[in-house]
C-alpha cells in the first residue's frame, strides 16, 4: 500500500503556543480520509503545513512521495485545497473563476471550458454559472471552490470544514462528487470535527488531540466496535466534569411580571 501523504515529525509553533508537536500522519492513496479532533486540535495547522501554504518550523511533509517544501511545484501541480474561510474572487462569475483558475494552472483553453462546463453541470451550477461569486450562497460557494479544486484533476485533494454551513441538498452534491473522486484512485483528505459524518464517508481516520496524532487507521481499527464518538471521547479525554459548581443561575426565571429585568 503506497501513501498519498505522510509526514515525520511536523512541528509548529506561535509565539510559545505549540500548535502541531511532532505529528505523523499517514494517509494511503486512494482513500478517503478523515482527519478529526476538537477545536485547537492542530487539524487546520497540519493542513496548512501539508499543503504548502505554511512553512513548518520543524519535521517534513511528503505527498506521493515529493517533499513539499523541496519539490513544490511538483507537488502543488498535484494537489487541490479547499481551506475553510475561502477567500474566491467575487466579483467574477462562476464560469470566470474557473476560466481563471484553468489558465493559472496551466491548462489549454479548450480543456478548460470543457471541463467547467462539466463542473458546473455536476455541482448543480449550470444555471448560476453567469451569476457573479459575491452573490452566491454558502452551499453554492462551496460548491464552486471545489469544483476550482477539482479543475487541474489533483490525486490528492484537501478539504478543511467542506460541510461546514452546507445545506443538505449541497452537502450530497459534494458527498457524491468526492465518492466519484476516490473511486477513480485518487485521495480525499478533510478534516471535520462532525464525527457522524467522517464515520459515514471515510474509510481511513487520523484522531488529533494536543498537536498529536493519537490514533490513526482504518475507520473500524479506530471505532474498535464503538461508534466513532464514542472512540473519539475516549481518545482525547472526554468532556470535564464541571459537577455541581457554576451556572446555578441558569432556568431561575422571576415567577412573575413584577421580578427583576
């Protein structure tokens, strides 16, 4: 089994906060891979890393084999990243983004129009494709980033939050694009913090927790016969225990019109 992506000893640090401490991640090629944790886990932050986008302080990232930050042309002609927050330019129209995007990357006119065209069609675009970015609803723009992450036919895709404010018409639109994506032998790396929904769509699960990968495998070695939840809770500590201090004020309601305001 080859790897799309793995890396040795990722490491990250803001000011004195160590956000991604020695991470070793490992992702076979062509699955579909879920990278989950709690918020400040270090998910975004090893994405970043992995992608390029952010140089580490320490370790190295490798993607079919190319060390990122020494063959990053190599590697970035591969991938295609959907970060969360995506920042399209609005003021082109759906069709224009991915014009743009084909000939940034490189690809003769021809191929480009035609393969938008087949985006547009399969992402349910087709009819807002003249519509400019700046109008379009969160399914719809994140429908479009993808599709733009789609374009140039990366083996390896990356995809923080993509569900994050879908509806769920969008939400099964993206599912069956990225189901279609992985059956073709190509990978699909998101991460999520929505246990439900990588335990639907992924076979492979990497668990972060305090910058650290804490259990990484196939989705039923990780479940160990417990839902993921119930895994996950286990793996990075649960929620605390806050007993009976606190919030004792919480539902004491004034019994009538003339109580405090």
């Amino acid at each position: 089994m080859t790897d799309a992506v793995r890396t040795h000893g990722l490491f990250k640090r803001f000011g004195p906060q160590v956000a991604v401490a020695g991470v070793e991640l490992v992702v076979p090629a062509g699955s579909f891979a879920g990278l989950v944790g709690p918020n400040g886990a270090g998910k975004t932050t090893t994405l970043s890393m992995i992608t390029g986008l952010l140089r580490p302080d320490g370790g190295r990232a490798e993607v079919d084999g190319l060390d990122v930050w020494r063959d990053q042309v190599r590697v970035k002609a591969r991938v295609g990243v959907l970060p969360e927050g995506l920042r399209l330019f609005e003021r082109l129209s759906g069709r224009e983004l991915l014009l743009y995007s084909g000939r940034l990357r490189g690809i003769a006119r021809d191929d480009v129009e035609r393969r938008a065209d087949e985006l547009l069609s399969v992402m349910d675009l087709a009819g807002a494709a003249d519509k400019l970015v700046i109008d379009y609803s969160t399914g719809m723009r994140k429908k479009i980033g993808l599709a733009a992450a789609l374009l140039h036919n990366p083996s390896v895709l990356f995809l923080d939050e993509p569900f994050e404010g879908v509806d769920p018409v969008s939400a099964s639109t993206l599912t069956e694009v990225l189901r279609r994506f992985t059956a073709s032998g190509s990978t699909v790396i998101f991460s999520s913090h929505v246990m439900d929904l990588v335990e639907r769509l992924c076979d492979w699960v990497s668990v972060m927790s305090g910058g650290h990968i804490v259990a990484q495998g196939p989705l039923a070695e990780v479940r160990g016969g417990r839902s993921l939840n119930e895994a996950f809770l286990t793996l990075v500590g649960g929620p605390r225990d806050t007993g009976e201090a606190g919030l004792t004020w919480l539902g004491a309601h004034p019994a009538g019109p003339e109580g405090p305001r």
